[in-house]
C-alpha cells in the first residue's frame, strides 16, 4: 500500500533569492513570507531568499509594512520617489495631534 504524502516538497527546481537575485537550487534557500506568516500556507505563493541574506534580514514582527510597500510603490518607481512616498507615509500614521 502507498501511502500519500501529506507534505509534498519539491525541492529539484531553482529559486531566485528576492534579496540579492541570486539563482540557487530550492533546497538550499529560504522561503520568505513578505506577509510575516510562513506558517498559514493555505494560498499562498513564497519568495525566497539564500542563506546569506536570511541571516542578514530582521526577523522581527512587521505588521503594515507589507501594505506600506505597496502603497509606496516599491519597486515600481525611483528610489528617490519610494522613499519619499515611504516617510511621507510613516510620518502621517505616527501623526499626533495636540490641542
């Protein structure tokens, strides 16, 4: 009798780390949830990143930042203009109003 696999991994492909672009084979990268919860997979699509660069990355929560990114256009506009959009952004939700 086979018995089904109930966690496929398919590991024979390359991947190309999100951080730095290099291309390396999937077993030995990382995934990478760019929402912070590698752990409901339900759906989901991961990035990746080499050994290297997951060592080097902050593994502290990160809430709103994904949504943050998006919204400042990462990735889709210069640098200048991100990071502008990006501080813009920080700036009017950390606010404070005194009366």
């Amino acid at each position: 009798m086979v018995r089904p696999r109930l966690f496929q991994r398919d590991d024979d492909y390359e991947v190309t780390c999100v951080a730095c672009g290099e291309t390396l084979p999937r077993h030995d990268a990382r995934e990478y949830d760019k929402y912070g919860d590698r752990f409901t997979r339900d759906g989901k699509t991961f990035e990746y990143l080499c050994k290297p660069c997951h060592r080097e990355y902050s593994h502290l929560p990160r809430d709103g930042l994904e949504s943050t990114l998006i919204e400042a256009r990462a990735g889709e506009v210069s640098r200048e203009s991100f990071f502008a959009r990006y501080f813009e952004l920080e700036y009017d939700d950390t606010q404070t109003t005194s009366d």
